[in-house]
C-alpha cells in the first residue's frame, strides 16, 4: 500500500478531503522522522513503536581488493510492532 492509497482510504473512510488527509499524513511522518533524528522514540499503544537501535562497530572485508574496512558504531530506525498488532497480522 502507497502513501496515496493511504490517504484515499482515510479520506474514504472519514469523509475529510484528501488534502487534509494528505498535510496531515505527511506531518505525522516528519514527527516521527524529527523525533528519531532527536535519538528519541515514538510509541503508539496498540500499533507499534517507532525506535533507534545502536548498531555496533564492526569490520567488514572487501573480497576482491582483500581489503578490511572498519564500520563506525551508528543509529538506524526500526519499528517494533505492538503485541496486539502482531497478533491480528497472524
């Protein structure tokens, strides 16, 4: 599913006009954005939370110069869903 096909099933559903539907999807998705640049978390009871993991730092070989490179320790985004989330995906 799209973001357009998003807003067009909450604009269905909701009887809001898919401007607003829109504006307000995208300002949702650049709060949460802002929010793990921040290396904060964001949690939505019943659906999932939206967190930063740590990855470590690591080595990593280039096979075909036969070379080692080393990978700084760094942030990325990951989302773990809610238990009732998962339960009704099953």
């Amino acid at each position: 599913m799209t973001k357009a096909e998003i807003v067009n099933e909450i604009a269905k559903n909701t009887g809001i006009d898919k401007a607003t539907v829109l504006t307000t999807v995208e300002a949702f998705m650049d709060s949460v954005k802002d929010t793990l640049a921040r290396n904060e978390n964001v949690y939505l009871r019943g659906f999932g939370s939206f967190i930063v993991k740590k990855r470590a730092q690591k080595t990593a070989r280039n096979i075909s110069k036969h070379t080692t490179i080393i990978i700084p320790e760094h942030n990325i985004p990951a989302f773990k869903p809610a238990k009732t989330f998962v339960s009704q995906v099953k």
